[in-house]
C-alpha cells in the first residue's frame, strides 16, 4: 500500500504514514455502518510533507486517496486534499457499532463469531469561511492510526511555528486543478530576485545534489515565465507614480504643497545640486560591466544601489497615482495609545488636494492607513480609479516595547489592472511602506532588527480567486490566507528611516559647505549607514536606491538662533533620514525619473522628499496564462519518474578567447541542444564543493536551464578581468586553463574547455612588484621575472610616465576635469604603460583636452588598483594628526620606502597644477583648485583598509593632510 501512495507523489514530498479506512455514514442511536460493504467505501489515509526548498521548512498535508473499482491497489486517485493547518483538527474515538469476526475458524462456537472486535472512529474536520467540513472514518489498525496521529500533531505544531511562511502551493498538483497557483499572488521577491541556479541544491562534478528537487524548482520557475510570456498580448500599460515621504514634526499644514506633489521638468536642479561625479571630474573608477549585464539578465538587485537614470530631467506627466507617507503626525502622550481620530489625516488630505491646484479636481483619495503618528495616503486620478483594486492595509508597531505606536509602519497593498478590451488583464500588485524607524546615531542595528520585524509583521488579509468548486481543498486554506509585504510585483518602502552618517558632526557639515560642494555628496553618502547595511545584507538587501544628488533633509534649525550657514541645527548632525526605496520582478520594468527635496517646505525640521517611478506593465491574457500554465505542467510532469536518461549536444566543446587583456570584456556562445526524448534540466557545477562554478574573471549565464526534446538554447561566456581578478592573474602563469562542468538533472556531465592567454598589466599589482620589474609588464615572460631588490627603480615606470605626460602637456589644470571620458582612449592608454609605447599625441590642440582627462583619469585608476594603497592603513591616523607642513614632511620617513618617492612626485605634480594661474583666475581660485585635486586624489592614496584591521579615518583629516603637501 505505501509504495502505490508513493508513487503518486513528487520527490519533493515524503509519505510519513498511511492508514487504510472505511467510509462511514451516522445511523440511528447514533451507530455507524459502512456506506458500501465493497471497495467503494475503502480508501487510504495519508499524510504526506512537503520540503520547501527557499525557506527550508516543512509543511503537511493528510491526503485521502480512492482506490478504482475493480482494479489493483496500484491504480489510486486522491479524493480530498486537507492542509495540516491551523483549521485543520482530528479526533479519535471508540466505534459504536458490533461486528462479526468473519476470520473465525468452523470448528468454533457461536459465541466466537458474535464476540466484538476493537474497532476506532477517525473524525477529521476542516474550517471553512462558511461551513465546517468533516469526515468520519473506521479502522482496525492502532499501531497505523497512532502513527497517523503523531505525524499530524508533528506537522501541526511546525505550522503554528512558521505560519507567516505557510505556502501549500504544492498542493495545487493533487487537485483536479493543476494550473499553477502562485498565479494567484506574486512570488515572493526576495525570491524572483536572486538567481535560480542559489535556489538550487549544492553539487558538484559526481556529487549532482538532489536532482529530483532542482527539476522541481526550476520547472516550477520555467513554467512560470513561459505562461507568461505565451499571455503576453505584446502590449504594455504605462503608471506614472509619485511617492513623497515627509515627517511633518506635530505640524499641521501650513504651507503650499505643490512643491512636493507636483513634478516638474527640472526638479532635481531646483534642489540646487547636480550630478555630483560628472560635476567635478570624470576620474571615477570603472564599474565592472558583467556585473551591470548579469545582474539585469538574472533580475537580481540584492545589493546594488540604483544609479541616476538619464531621465533624472525628463518632462514628466501628471502622475496617476500619488503615494504619501506621513511621520509624527501626532506627537501627543495620548497618540501612543493608538489614537483613531481622522482630524490631523483630514487637514492633511485637503492640503494635498489644494496643492493639486487646478489639477486638484482630477484626483481623489483612493485609501489612507494610520497608526498613531505614521499615515499613508494614496491619491488617484479620478480616470484610472476603474484600474485599482483589491485594496487592503496593514500596520504595525515598533516603537516603545515593540508595540507602542510611536515607531512603526502603516502599509497598503493594491493590484493595478490596466484597461484592455476583449480579455481579462492580469493584475500587477503594488505594495506600499511608510514606516519611521528608531533615532539617534547610534541605534543603527535598531534600525536594522525594526527593518527585519516590520518585514514579517506588516502581513496583509487575503482571499484568493479561485474556483472552490474544482479547487475545493487548497482553497479552504488559502481562501483565508495571508500574504506578506514582498508579494508583490513592485514594493516601495518610504519614510523617516533615520538612518544616519558615521562620520564626526564637524567633517559632516565642512564636507557640505566647503567646495566643491556638491561633489562631496558622493564622499559622504560612503559613510551613510543605510547604504551600508544594504552592502553588507544586514538591511534593505535587494532594495534599489535612486542616486541621491540632494542635501540632506535633516535636521533643519526651528530659528536663526540654532542654525548653521546652511540652516541645520547645530545641535543634530545632518542626515539622509527620509528615503525612498523600491524592489521590482523582472517582469515589470521600473524607471525612475526624480529623487530630491523640497526646500521650499520649511514648517517642519524635515524637508519633504519625493520620487518618481514610470511603470510599464506588459499585458498579459489572465485565462490564457492559466491555460498555458496547466498545458505545460502536464507537458513536463513525471521527468522525475522517467526511466529514459536526458541527452544533451553541446557545440563547441572548447572555448578559446585568444588574448585576454585587462578590462576588456569578451562574450562567446555555447550551445546547448535537447537530444533526448525527455525534458531536460541542466545547471553549471563546480569541480567540488569548496570552488566556485567558475573563476572571478569568467562568467554563465544562464546558469540554469529547461530544454524540451528538440529545443536549443544559448548560453553567452564573458571573459572580464579587474581589479581583483588581475591581482591573482598577475602572479599566475599566463595560461589560462578552466573546465566548465554542465550537469544534466538524471544524468550525466559535460565538459567544455576554456582556453586563453593572459596579457600582463602594470594594474592590480603592489608598489614593491612594480619598481622591480625590468621593463614594460608585457615584456614578461613568467610572473617571477624581476629585478634584483639592489637595482629596483625608485617609482613604478608607469606612475612616472603619467605624471610626466601631465607635468609636461597640461597647463590648464581644468582640462584634468573635462568629460566625458571615451573608453577607447583610455584602453589605449592602458595597452601603452604596459607596452611601453607612447602616448598617442593629439594632432591638434582641441584634441590635447579629452586626451588630458583620459591620461589623468588613468592615473587615479592606476593608483586605486594597487593592491596597498601608497600611504599603508596603519599611517592614516598619523596622518591626521599633522597640523603643519613641515609636520606632515617628517611623517614621510616612516612610509615605505617604494611609497615615498611616489608621493613626492605626485603631490609635486599636484602642487604645479594648483599654482596654474590664468589672467582671470584670482588666488581664491587657486585654493579652490587645490581643494579640488586634493578631493579627487586624497581617497585613492589614503585608500580605507578592506580588510577592517584598521578603522577608516575622516575623509576631511585626509584631505588636509593632502592639502599640507599641495596647497
């Protein structure tokens, strides 16, 4: 009997007990009697559990399961499907009722064959929004019913732990609806978001993992993404939204809105600041471009911050929807006690509308949530009201005790479906945030343990759409199921985060009233502790952040008394408190237009923020995606159970990038064919488990694949090598060797062959390597050919070569600040140090200007590519504490000795281009250049230790140092 349930069931579920029963129906005096005496009224009792592979857990469920008629105990159906949940209970029961023991021998008397057997009764019920359903069942087997019973109570209590995870989505395959449920809300995001190929079981070449759960993960995944791509109708609907977040400090409505709820075609430069990078110099580092292109291919954003859109300034339309969060509303003792007054939500919404103006008469309030201070409001155009649905809130506390009302979050989920004739568009749920996180500097993990708490506790009613008639069991459960804030297509968080900058209150408000102003945003925001966390994991992973190119909004003086030049209060430090962040899936493509403040809102000691999001939705056919859905899951079921082997054809086996040069990418293609009769799934592996699939400087995508017999796909291979990849590949073999090892689910491995030849680079190498080479680093034959210590060059050639170009080319020092840089110039460059060759010389003097930036760019490149910065980590506080020149010339005799000669040519480079003085330029000009160069250079020589053995220093402290050898 086990192996027949067994055998209906996935890998991913395990049978813990099986009881064979009777059907039975009440009789008078309260007796039961079986409903038919043949195999009608016999069925089997299983509870079976289920592995969820993202969360780790376990959930159960007690299938009942009908034998066929007149066929063998291998031909079964499941009848009912019961989730082991918290509406789910059983109870057992002596059975009222006598029956004969028809095993009694003929030799035996007749007081034997009336003598009662021990039979039980097993009542199972279920809880339905309506009605309670139960069944009453016989059996004879204890030893089986007890272990019934123990598995159930086991599962049960794992549910009451683990609600909020609750999924039985599982389930949909034991239904006679097998279309896949998880259409029925979105994934989870913090699981579209990371590749499959993590999802996945560890394995490597001979140890496959558990390939019968990956099949199950990625056809559930594949299926998923071509349902939808089969719906798509090849149309998209386009949702303007405009978010704004402001902690109006008790205040009610004293001011003129419009600012912050109108957009406008420049609303970034009303700020008063600029992209900052572009504004001051082009000499960034390079990104590393496979990063930007897998990233984007696998949707996965865990914890790269957004960039400024080249939309920042584009003309946007009125928004359709307005999404505004509120802080301290309400300040009052009394507030904490959860006030429901709707007085201070009322003036606040007319504010709203008045500040609309003429527009105003177009919107109206779709929703609003508050808890005691924090209010969210949703303002819709009156047009696309018909497109919004499905509204529900939620809030929760994280303030005093955990529960008091003055921290927390106010939430609203919506599902937005776009107008479309002739089909039923499938809905895109949009969930908001606004929440007000614990204050002060220094209760930043607070910040981070109410992130984690609110992200569970902010969970929202459900009730799915689902045929109870043919989906009668899972819809039991789910009807009343529910769903938590990163269900959802696009999330936004919002609000006063109050999160704050590691940097002392002095550095903090020189950096942002000293030139170059708006360049030292960048440098600061590297010590905000919400970008941090997002780095690091410990917050906001997988959240994306508009590049912030605005002051920040707290904390500004109440009067003239308590404020600064720049009108914050001197008794708070400056911060990038209030924020807007978003997280999307892939199937909704996101774009931000705007991110900035509004200074001209003064009532509060914050300033209000806004941001604006286009959304394009593609449409997609609801019914048809179902179809489509159920269609493929029939297709591709059972693989597991197969007896055929996949067969896969790669071509080519072998992949040869020829030269491989330093930041230069290079894409190949593999092909993977299905030449098998099964579907297959396959995944790249790793030779064991403590490697990675491939090295730093190689990467797959995709990683992950489902081919159906015939089909063929493309894998694209991309060769990229930085910084970090070149500091091992400089010290190896120029040789490159790899073997990719691609494993099918079921069957074999494949091996493809990766070839190539390393070019040496004077990058990513350490000072000392680089004064002892003996000529140009591509004139090397080994990585050990160097130079004796005794003939070493004082500074690395190539450093030198640079300087010299400057010192010799450039008389203006703003032609170092022109942009934008041209890739191709500055590859040149690059192959040039590590030839040897010239420098290409312009023919003209227009030409002399981007050639300057390029070189000059390439020189903070190569200096932030060293291994150790020039000034060693362990002399950074030293630094610090020089107070004069000649201070600051005695430090030098304890740098290294390869470091020195380095810093004086640079900073005597430097101190030329600060004294280049033109007819106009006045000697406040000079002094602003020299702060200037000193901003760019002071970061990448006083380099912060990665390693976190020595703490980083003021970035002001640095500069000053800098500036004793410059200025």
């Amino acid at each position: 009997m086990e192996a027949a349930v067994q055998s209906l069931l996935r890998s991913s579920e395990d049978l813990k007990a099986a009881l064979e029963v009777e059907v039975t129906q009440p009789q008078e005096h309260g007796d039961l009697s079986s409903s038919s005496t043949d195999d009608r009224s016999r069925r089997i009792l299983a509870v079976v559990s289920h592995r969820m592979d993202y969360v780790g857990g376990e959930e159960g469920s007690v299938l009942i399961i009908k034998r066929t008629p007149g066929h063998s105990i291998e031909d079964l159906s499941v009848e009912v499907v019961y989730p082991i949940s918290g509406s789910f209970s059983f109870s057992v029961a002596q059975a009222r009722r006598t029956t004969l023991d028809l095993r009694a021998s003929v030799g035996e008397t007749g007081a034997t064959l009336g003598q009662s057997r021990t039979e039980l009764t097993l009542t199972i019920k279920y809880e339905l929004a309506t009605e309670i359903r139960s069944h009453t069942l016989i059996t004879r087997d204890t030893r089986k019913l007890q272990s019934f019973t123990a598995e159930c109570r086991r599962l049960k209590d794992i549910f009451t732990r683990n609600e909020f995870d609750a999924d039985f989505s599982w389930l949909s395959l034991y239904t006679q609806e097998s279309s896949l449920k998880s259409f029925s809300y979105p994934i989870d995001l913090r699981t579209v978001n990371i590749p499959l190929h993590t999802r996945l079981s560890p394995a490597s070449a001979g140890l496959p993992g558990d390939d019968a759960v990956d099949i199950s993960i990625v056809r559930e995944n594949w299926i998923y993404n071509k349902a939808v791509e089969e719906a798509s109708t090849g149309s998209s609907a386009r949702l303007l939204i405009r978010t704004g977040t402001f902690n109006v400090n008790g205040k009610m409505p004293s001011q003129d809105l419009s600012p912050w709820l109108r957009p406008t075609k420049r609303d970034s430069e009303k700020s008063g600041w600029i992209s900052p990078l572009k504004s001051i110099s082009p000499l960034d580092i390079l990104l590393n471009p496979i990063d930007e292109q897998v990233a984007g291919n696998l949707g996965a954003s865990s914890a790269t911050l957004a960039h400024a859109s080249s939309n920042n300034n584009a003309n946007i339309s009125d928004p359709d929807l307005l999404v505004l969060g509120f802080q301290e509303l309400d300040l009052s003792t009394e507030a904490l006690l959860y006030a429901t007054s709707t007085v201070k939500e009322d003036a606040w919404v007319e504010a709203i509308l008045a500040g609309l103006g003429e527009r105003g008469i177009l919107y109206e309030k779709l929703a609003s949530k508050q808890l005691v201070g924090m209010l969210i409001i949703a303002i819709v155009k009156k047009a696309r009201l018909s497109c919004f649905g499905d509204i529900r809130f939620s809030s929760a506390g994280a303030g005093i005790m955990g529960i008091m009302g003055n921290k927390g979050a106010t939430a609203i989920r919506m599902s937005y479906t776009p107008l479309a004739q002739e089909i039923s568009p499938s809905p895109t749920v949009l969930t908001f945030v606004n929440a007000h996180l614990a204050a002060f500097d220094e209760m930043v993990e607070r910040r981070n343990s109410d992130f984690h708490d609110l992200s569970r506790r902010l969970v929202f009613d459900q009730t799915d759409e689902l045929n109870l008639n043919s989906y009668v069991n899972i819809a039991s459960e789910t009807s009343r199921r529910t769903v938590g804030l990163f269900e959802s297509d696009v999330l936004f968080w919002m609000g006063d985060l109050n999160y704050r900058i590691d940097l002392a209150d002095g550095d903090v408000r020189e950096l942002l009233s000293s030139s170059p102003g708006a360049g030292n945003i960048p440098l600061l925001l590297k010590y905000d502790q919400l970008k941090t966390a997002i780095a690091s994991g410990k917050a906001f992973a997988g959240f994306s952040e508009h590049a912030i190119t605005h002051m920040p909004s707290y904390r500004y003086a109440s009067n003239t008394t308590s404020e600064d030049s720049l009108r914050y209060d001197r008794k708070r430090k400056p911060a990038w408190t209030d924020r807007i962040l978003h997280m999307s899936a892939p199937s909704v493509r996101v774009t931000q237009h705007s991110y900035c403040t509004h200074p001209q809102i003064t009532m509060s000691d914050h300033r209000p923020v806004s941001a604006d999001f286009e959304l394009n939705v593609s449409t997609i056919d609801k019914q048809r995606r179902e179809i489509a859905a159920s269609e493929l899951y029939r297709e591709l079921w059972g693989v597991e159970q197969s007896s055929k082997t996949p067969k896969i054809k790669l071509q080519p086996m072998t992949l040869d990038f020829g030269k491989v040069y330093y930041r230069r990418l290079i894409r190949q293609t593999l092909s993977i064919q299905n030449d098998g009769q099964i579907p297959c799934v396959y995944r790249f592996v790793a030779a064991d488990a403590e490697q990675a699939i491939c090295p730093q400087w190689l990467k797959i995508d995709p990683v992950v694949g489902l081919l159906r017999p015939g089909e063929l796909s493309t894998t694209t291979v991309t060769v990229f090598v930085d910084n970090s990849s070149a500091s091992r590949l400089n010290l190896a073999p120029p040789r490159l060797d790899f073997t990719l090892i691609l494993h099918t689910a079921l069957g074999k491995d494949y091996f493809i062959s990766v070839t190539g030849e390393y070019q040496y680079t004077c990058f990513a190498n350490k000072l000392t390597r680089l004064i002892r080479l003996p000529g140009p680093v591509r004139t090397m034959k080994s990585p050990n050919d160097r130079i004796h210590a005794r003939q070493s060059v004082n500074a690395p050639r190539e450093i030198m070569t640079l300087i010299n170009w400057l010192m010799t080319h450039v008389t203006d020092p703003n032609d170092l600040f022109i942009g934008p840089l041209e890739e191709s110039i500055c590859m040149n460059i690059r192959e040039c140090l590590d030839t040897g060759d010239q420098f290409p010389f312009p023919q003209s003097g227009e030409g002399r200007g981007p050639l300057a930036t390029a070189i000059a760019s390439i020189l903070v490149q190569l200096l932030d590519s060293l291994v150790d910065p020039v000034v060693p980590p362990y002399l950074h506080a030293r630094c610090l504490q020089m107070t004069s020149r000649d201070e600051a010339f005695e430090l030098l005799d304890e740098f290294p000795p390869e470091s020195v000669n380095v810093w004086i040519s640079l900073t005597a480079f430097l101190h030329y281009m600060a004294l280049q003085k033109r007819p106009s330029q006045s000697s406040t000009d000079q002094a602003d250049m020299a702060e200037r160069l000193a901003t760019v250079f002071a970061p990448v020589l006083l380099r912060d230790d990665s390693t976190g053995l020595h703490t980083p220093v003021s970035p002001i402290g640095k500069r000053k140092f800098l500036l004793h050898f410059v200025g």
